[in-house]
C-alpha cells in the first residue's frame, strides 16, 4: 500500500508543498488570459466557433470563485499589491486608524496578522461547541462550569485551566464593547459556526456592540484546492481578505439568535428548520447546521458520521496508526469538523465500549500519542458498517450533540440517512 505523501516541515503553518492541496497557489492574470485563449483554439479546432473569448473567460473566472472575468482580474491585482507590500518590509497598517480588536475560534492566524502588519488586539474564542453539552443556562459561571467540566473529562486540559481559560474569553468579550471596530474572522465548517453563532447571539444586545462590528465567513480562498480554514493562508491573502469584511447586518444578528437557541435546544427540531431555511443571511450556516446535525446517531447504526468515518477510514486502509488515521478520516469528511486533539477522543470512546469497534494498541515509546498508537478494525466495527449491530447497544459513553443527550440504549433522537432528517426513535 502506498504511504501518503509526508508534508514538508516549514517554518510556519501556512509552509506547504506547491503539489499540496492545502498549498495557496498564487494567480495570475497572464496564466488564464493564455490557458483562456488555449480552450477557445481547442474549441474552434474541434468545430465549435461559435464559443466566444469572453464565454471562456467567464467559465474560468466562475471555476475559481468569481463571478464575473473583472472580479478575478480585480482580485489578482489586489493580491499582487499586497504581496509587493509584504516584500517591502514594512507593510501598512490595514486595521490602523481606529482601535480594532480581532475576534477568532483559535489562535492560528495570530502570528499571521502580524506578520502581515496588523497592529490591533488579537482574542481568541475557541470553546468547541461541536463537542460536549451546549445547553441552556441562565448564569454565565454554570455555563462556564458545564463546558470547562467536559473539557475536563475530555482530558485536555486541567480543572483550574479550563475555567480560567473560559472566564478570560468572555472577559475579553466583555472588553469588545471598549473598541472602535471589531473583526470576527471566521470561516464555513461548523466548529466556526457554532462558535459565530454564539458570538452573534452575544452581540445581538445593543449594549455589548461596539461601534462598529464586522466578519468575514469564508468559503474558500482563490488557488487554494482544500480549504478547511483561514489558518493554512499566508499573511498576504489576510491582507486581500481584509476587503472581503462587511458589517454584520440586523438579519444576521437575527440569525445567531435563532441558532445559539436551537443550538441549546435538547430537541434537533428548532436546528433542522434553520437547515431547512437555506440561511440566506449567511448561507454557510445551513450547511454547517446540517453537518452538525449528522453526529446525531444513525437510525441505521448508531454511529455518528465521525464515527462511521473513522471506521470506514479503518476499512478501506488497514491497521494504522492514530496519525495516519487522523489525516485518511479527514479525507473523507464533506465538510471540515473538528481537530487531532477532538478526534483523540472520539477513538478512545470507540476502544473504551464494552465491545469496542476498534483496538487501541500502544506499539513503541515515542513521545507524541499519534505515533505511539496502532488502530484496528474489530469485528465489532465491521458489523456496525455493515449495518448489523447498533452502536448504542454495545455499552458505550452517553455523549452530547449540543443541547441533545445521546443516551446508550435509551429511546432518543437520531439522524435517518434515507430520509435526510433526524427522527425520534
């Protein structure tokens, strides 16, 4: 079997292979003008001329995410201008002028705003809602304390830390008001949507806005293949995406609203409706809201669509280890979900049940979990993907998808594949 191709090591996260999929390919305006002109010559040869320049041109220009010729064309001037200022040394302040706080779920593009010259503050937000209890609670410190407890119990952070932690974001929440301007970068998957829909919930009470409040949600960046976050880009494509801000309107205040209370709600009813509803507001949030909804268990297994994903990860490679497993689940995913350190707990809860889907087996002393860990497929495993046993009758954790308990072999909500909705059975 082939080993994957090993990612080089850069000097910062956004270092990749040209070949690499996560690689930002930089455009060029020659490049398409010449494989434009090189489509309609095809074309006419093959006795098509009535294909026009201007039809071919448009095509590309809707392959990379524009929609018209002049936006792809505005788009790489703009790139190049801010790729000029980079190499100066000395870039621009582009959020200078007015006291800007930048509001992110992670800390990945923090070194990369300043890199990229940015002077204002810099928070990160970053509960993952996409695990654990999200309910609703009506005192903040409760609501601090059920989600640091689950972190906890995760085992990816100590006690004291994970409140401490959680009192510091909201604190600085608080603080946002203080601010001229504040920028919410998020993107498309749903441990961003989550988290922006919090964020608008919270922003939504007039007296907590600053005075001015603005996001960018983003779907994908031009020349990048796999986009799974604002973190793979280099510093120059935060400065372009600076023009792609806008202020959050009052219908996408509304928005967060409704979902932060579905979101909480313990029936997937409110969340469905919201999917349902197409979120023209912000059209990323239906998408997210239904990948969210598929970690309900299936009516046909039990599992949620990590776990089934895992396991087919398991069935179509082999044994392997943690790492490798990690990157071949990611690989199957259709939107992107959660991190190394979230799915490290969903492998233990599938080795942990009382007849586990998987053997965790520690085959060295390296230091890094990832490579000191060896993953099989149990029978157990291969009955679930063939539909022949329930995972919620194999004695496993009771689990959370937002405000929804997912009790072992209890009565409850589940996700039906065949019908495209969650059903209570």
């Amino acid at each position: 079997m082939a080993k994957p191709k090993k990612r080089r090591v850069g000097t910062t996260n956004f270092d990749f292979d040209h070949d690499d999929p996560l690689f930002a390919r930089p455009l060029s305006i020659e490049f398409e003008k010449k494989r434009a002109k090189k489509i309609l010559k095809t074309a006419h040869l093959s006795g098509n001329t009535s294909l026009k320049l201007a039809d071919v041109q448009f095509d590309l220009a809707r392959q990379l995410g524009f929609k018209s010729w002049p936006k792809l064309k505005a788009h790489i001037e703009q790139a190049e201008i801010e790729k000029t200022a980079m190499e100066s040394g000395n870039p621009t302040a582009l959020d200078g002028g007015q006291t800007t706080l930048h509001i992110r779920c992670g800390t990945d593009i923090e070194n990369g705003l300043k890199v990229a010259g940015f002077t204002g503050d810099f928070t990160a937000f970053y509960d993952p809602f996409v695990m654990g209890p999200v309910t609703q609670q009506n005192d903040l410190d409760d609501f601090i304390r059920q989600r640091s407890d689950f972190l906890v119990e995760s085992g990816w952070i100590n006690k004291q830390n994970a409140f401490d932690n959680h009192r510091k974001h909201h604190a600085a929440l608080n603080k946002a008001r203080e601010y001229q301007r504040v920028m919410l970068w998020f993107e498309h998957d749903s441990f961003d949507v989550l988290i922006l829909a919090f964020l608008l919930n919270y922003f939504s009470d007039p007296a907590r806005r600053p005075r001015q409040l603005q996001m960018v949600c983003a779907t994908g960046y031009p020349g990048v293949k796999q986009f799974n976050g604002l973190g793979q880009l280099p510093p120059q494509a935060l400065r372009v995406i600076w023009s792609w801000f806008k202020p959050v309107n009052e219908a996408q205040y509304h928005l967060g609203q409704k979902t932060w209370e579905a979101l909480t709600s313990p029936t997937p009813e409110a969340v469905f409706q919201i999917v349902q509803s197409g979120t023209q507001a912000l059209p990323p949030f239906a998408k997210a809201l239904k990948r969210h909804l598929l970690e309900l268990p299936s009516v046909n297994n039990g599992l949620s669509l990590v776990e089934e994903l895992t396991l087919r990860a398991l069935q179509q490679h082999g044994p392997q280890p943690a790492g490798r497993l990690f990157g071949n689940y990611i690989a199957l995913e259709p939107l992107y979900y959660l991190g190394d350190l979230m799915h490290k707990t969903y492998i233990e809860n599938l080795a942990a049940a009382d007849n586990p889907a998987i053997t965790l087996t520690r085959v060295n002393d390296e230091k890094s979990w990832w490579r000191r860990h060896r993953i099989e497929l149990t029978q157990t495993g291969e009955d679930l993907l063939a539909a022949k046993c329930n995972w919620l009758e194999m004695g496993i954790k009771d689990r959370w998808v937002g405000g929804i308990q997912i009790k072992a072999d209890k009565p409850g909500w589940k996700w039906d594949p065949d019908n495209n909705r969650p059903v209570y059975s």
